[in-house]
C-alpha cells in the first residue's frame, strides 16, 4: 500500500482533489480536520483534555464542543492555540497511524491523508511521498469569498500563517496545479497515479 501525504494552502482544493481519488482509486481517504472533530467528540481521545483546559463555557446545550467560540479564544492567544494544538495534534496523528495499518490488512491499494499542517506535524515520517496542491493566490481568494464567505481580513491572516509556496514545494515530491478547473486537474491526478502501475 501506498501512503501519500496531500497538503496545500487554504482554498487551494485539496478536498476536491481527495474526493476524486477516493470515488476513481482503490484508496482510503482521510482528512485530518474531519478526525479531529470526531477526536473532540465526548467520550473521544481529545474531549476530556480540551475541557480541562478550556474550562467552562465551551460546550453547546449537548455538552459537544463549540468549535466557534474555540476558534475565537485561539486565534487570539497564541499560548492557547499551542496547547490546544498539543493535545489535537498527536491524537490525530495516532488515529491515522491506526488507520494505515488497518487499511494495509486489508490490502487497499492507496492511502490518502489531508492536512494542512501535513508539514509541519512531520506526516512525512508516515507517508511514502507529499503532493502539494497548488492554486494561485487569486484564485485561492475568489474560492474562499465565494465558497467559505470569509473576508478579506480573515483570508489575509490565515495565508499569512501557512507555509510559503518555496516551502510547501520544497517539502513536497509532485505539485499539482488546481488554478484551473477540475478537468485539468484530473488529468494530473490521473497521469500520476498511472505511474504507480508501472513502478
């Protein structure tokens, strides 16, 4: 089994990319944001850790975590977000560790894993190879307003937090240019999955 590693800036379309391979390839596909909610779910590996140290008032009327009022405190302290980040982080990590091998039982052909923070949290250690998605910077913008209905201000701070293109380039083994539309992009997807049957 393959494992491969798919990162990219915001608005970038990695989703997109994930959800084609997962509906076209013999390939388990995984997003990390999508395991971290479910790990800060009650009775989950992350719950009980994040209420000790948010404290009170962070719960809705079911006693789930309310992401919003969790974003709002972490954007605005730095101290915060890293403690947060330590507890979510790792027990993301473990879960699609978990994930790999089960999936390597079972003789699935490929194994996808999205994460922004792909990089950063060292994925590379667990991954054969990394695909950076690329989009240009415009067209990352006009997706986010359109799509997310996030503002200027909001798009600004989050580019300005994520990894440049050199870096994600840098790090990564193939790039993928999502400017375009998804056509184009399922050529490139399609081209370099075909080179895995002949490896």
């Amino acid at each position: 089994m393959r494992v491969i590693g798919i990162t990219g800036g915001v608005g970038s379309g990695k989703s997109e990319v994930m959800t084609y391979i997962g509906t076209n390839y013999d390939a388990s596909v995984v997003r990390a944001d999508e395991v971290a909610h479910l790990l800060m779910q009650p009775g989950q590996s992350c719950y009980r850790p994040l209420m000790e140290l948010l404290g009170p008032g962070f719960t809705d009327e079911c006693g789930n975590l309310d992401r919003k009022k969790m974003a709002v405190v972490i954007f605005g302290d730095e101290k915060m977000r890293r403690q947060v980040n330590e507890i979510v982080h790792p027990g993301v990590k473990k879960y699609i560790v978990e994930a790999i091998e089960r999936e390597r039982r079972e003789e699935t052909a490929f194994f996808f894993i999205e994460a922004a923070l792909l990089i950063e949290d060292k994925y590379d250690e667990i991954c054969d190879e990394l695909w950076y998605i690329y989009a240009d910077e415009h067209v990352r913008r006009e997706r986010l307003i359109k799509d997310r209905g996030y503002t200027e201000q909001k798009i600004k701070e989050i580019m300005a937090s994520q990894l440049s293109e050199e870096e994600f380039g840098r790090h990564c083994d193939f790039e993928i240019d999502n400017s375009g539309d998804l056509a184009d992009t399922i050529i490139q997807i399609d081209r370099r999955m075909n080179t895995y049957e002949t490896l």
